[in-house]
C-alpha cells in the first residue's frame, strides 16, 4: 500500500500527527517523505497511509509537493534553510600605546 505519492500521516517522533508523501522507497523498511513534516528517511512502521495518493514523480522537489497538497486543502509550513549566521569579527588590540597615555609611576 506504500507507494510514490501515498499521502500518510506520521504516528512517531516529533512529527507526529502530520501529513506527508511518500516520494521515494529506499527498502522494505524505509521511505523518504516530505510535506508538513522535514524531509527525512522514516520507517514505514511510523507511518500510517490514507486512501488520497498525489501525481507526483519520485524524488519531486518541496515545491511541487507544496502545489499538490494546496489542492487537496492542505497548507505546509515555510521551511527555512540552514545558512550559517554571520559572527561578529574579532577587534585585534593595537600592539603599540601612545606615549601620551603611558604614565610612570614614581615613588
């Protein structure tokens, strides 16, 4: 009953209760599936099929599975990517004081 573009609904893992497709088949055991949930590699055990199956072609990009769900009235969430933050450069200290503000200590 596992196949390309079953929608299914996720039944583990922090995911769970979210709709996703199936878009492609690794083994007996395991799928790639993207859709409310992270694309990711998820065994089958944790997924529980419906009877919708979408048009898609395996290994279809996140945006044509987004326009497959809106038109069955499922919305998905914008996925960010992960770009590295810029960190603040280090300040480095100037080796040499100006005279002015050297002071001697006399006792």
């Amino acid at each position: 009953m596992i196949e390309i573009g079953r929608l299914c609904i996720k039944t583990a893992g922090r995911d769970a209760k979210l709709k996703c497709v199936v878009i492609d088949i690794i083994d007996d055991n395991f799928v790639i599936v993207d859709g409310e949930t992270r694309r990711k590699k998820v065994n089958m055990r944790h997924l529980e099929p419906t009877q919708q199956k979408l048009a898609i072609k395996k290994g279809a990009s996140s945006a044509e599975i987004s326009r497959e769900l809106k038109k069955l009235g499922i919305e998905m969430k914008e996925k960010k990517s992960k770009k590295p933050k810029a960190r603040p450069k280090k300040v480095r200290k100037s080796a040499a004081k100006p005279a002015a503000q050297k002071e001697v200590k006399k006792k």
